[in-house]
C-alpha cells in the first residue's frame, strides 16, 4: 500500500495523481490534516482512501501509517516550526507500526552547514531517517522554479534582477518533480537513500537575467546588492525582517554551491525534456507579478 502524506498540498497532491496512472485507487492512501479538504475529497471520490493525520499531533500518526508499504512524508513548509521535531514524531509512528519504506521530500543542499535553513533541517531529518532502521529515501529536489516568481523581483517592472549573493542553482520545475517522485514511490525500493531531483541545467542569476533579456527583448540587468541594502529593501517593499533574512539564506547557499549539482535521473524517469527557467520565464507572468 502507498500512503502519502500532504496530498491537498501541491507537491505530493501532483505526486498523487502521477501514482494513479500507475497503480489502482485502492491501493493509496492519503493522509491529510483536513479530511474535508477539497483536494482530499476528490481523491476520496476516485476511490482513494483518506485518512487523518498531523505531524504535530502524534498519537494520529500510527493509526494514519498503519499497512503503508511505501510512506512518502511531505517536509514541514513552516519556517517558524520545529520541522525535525514534526518529522522525527512522523519517523517515529513509520517505525513503530513497521512501515515498510519511508520517503520524504527533502532538497538539494541538504547539510548541516548550509546557510539556507531548511537544508539543515533537511540534513537533520535525514539523519534521523538513517538511525531508524527503516528501509529509507530522500528526495533532493532542486530549488523550485516556480520561487522565481518571488525570487527574481518585479523585473518585467524595473527591467532589473537584484540579489544579495549570486550563485549556480539547478532550478527544477515542482510539477517535474511529483512527477519523478511517483515514479521512484511506485519503483519497489529500486532507489535507497538521498536521490537527486534536479534539472540538467543550474544558471545563476546573472545568467537568468541574460535569458530574461531574450525574453523580454530589452535588457534586463543584474545587480548584485550589499546585503543590508537588499534586506532594507525587501522590509520597505513590506516583507518581514525574519522572512528577509530567512531568504537571504538561500541566496548564500547558491553562493556557496550548496544547488549547483544537477542530475539526469529526473529527465530519464520522465522520459521527456524537463521545464527550464527559460520556459518559465517566457510563460505568462503569474497574478500578481
């Protein structure tokens, strides 16, 4: 049986359905903290079972486990939570009603001494995961290419990317990357222990502003920024402090190479070209950008 965790979220919601081209309803099962939830009840109405479960309540964790031969665990997204903690109570219900196989969506970069703080907690997770004695893999996927969004600023606006570190990251489409996770769920214990998910390419910003440019048909410069000035500017475009600094992170990690790896397995498991930034770029810009 396949059990998955936040399935009414987008990432293992897509995972989810790429498994149901691959194996009978009955054979999955979601688990979601609000079995009323839309996303929840459509699973449920093509004859997914849906049960109950939260990471922070973990007497609901066992009951919600029980009978998964494969049990793929979405990561904590709240940065104000104790993620490993949250994962480590989920480790804990997967051990004790003997799950068969835990895999859980972690990211590329994961280390303990990365500047970006999910890849510790990450790190940390998967350091849990080994001590367990189950049967184990971590899904490294590449940072997601829909955070540009975000990420890059309104450049179609100022005609500028401005960031606080530059660096090689191997941006990778979360749709891809569902994708691939169904495929490595559903693959029987064919992968064992950290799998990287990433895109064939890793450009940095300056080189995104370059594929910006031919998108745009204008120029669209680079700046690299003093990090206080940058900081200073996201607090007065109305990001809090802690949200600025928590990002300045992942600008940091890309500096020091923690997303410059890429690797083939995603595109040969998908057995298609992979989204890249600049397809990204050239789609229609998303509401609010």
């Amino acid at each position: 049986m396949f059990i998955v965790t936040g399935a009414t979220g987008v990432l293992n919601g897509t995972t989810v359905e790429h498994l149901l081209e691959r194996v009978h309803p009955s054979e999955i099962v979601v688990v979601a903290r609000d079995t009323a939830a839309p996303a929840a009840a459509r699973f449920a109405e093509r004859g997914v079972a849906v049960r109950y479960g939260d990471y922070a309540e973990p007497s609901s964790l066992p009951a919600a486990f029980e009978g998964a031969d494969q049990l793929l665990l979405v990561s904590s997204s709240d940065p104000k939570a104790d993620a490993v903690a949250l994962h480590g109570a989920a480790i804990d219900a997967a051990r004790a009603v003997g799950v068969g196989r835990v895999l859980y969506t972690s990211h590329q970069g994961a280390a303990a001494d990365t500047p970006f703080g999910p890849g510790r907690d990450h790190f940390a997770t998967e350091r849990l995961l080994a001590d367990s004695g189950l049967a184990w893999t971590s899904l490294r996927n590449g940072f997601y290419l829909h955070s540009l969004a975000w990420l890059l600023g309104p450049w179609r606006e100022t005609g500028t990317i401005a960031v606080p570190a530059d660096g090689p990251v191997s941006w990778t489409s979360r749709g891809d990357a569902a994708e691939a996770a169904a495929a490595i769920v559903a693959s029987d214990g064919a992968f064992d222990g950290p799998v990287t998910i990433t895109a064939g390419e890793a450009p940095t910003f300056a080189e995104i502003a370059a594929t910006a440019t031919e998108v745009a048909g204008r120029e669209i410069r680079f700046e690299l920024l003093d990090t206080d000035d940058w900081i200073a500017r996201q607090i007065a475009g109305g990001q809090p402090e802690f949200m600025a600094r928590f990002m300045l992170g992942m600008y940091e990690a890309a500096a020091g190479g923690f997303f410059a790896g890429t690797d083939p397995l995603a595109g040969r498991l998908l057995g298609r070209p992979m989204e890249s930034v600049g397809d990204f770029l050239a789609a229609p810009a998303p509401a609010g950008h």
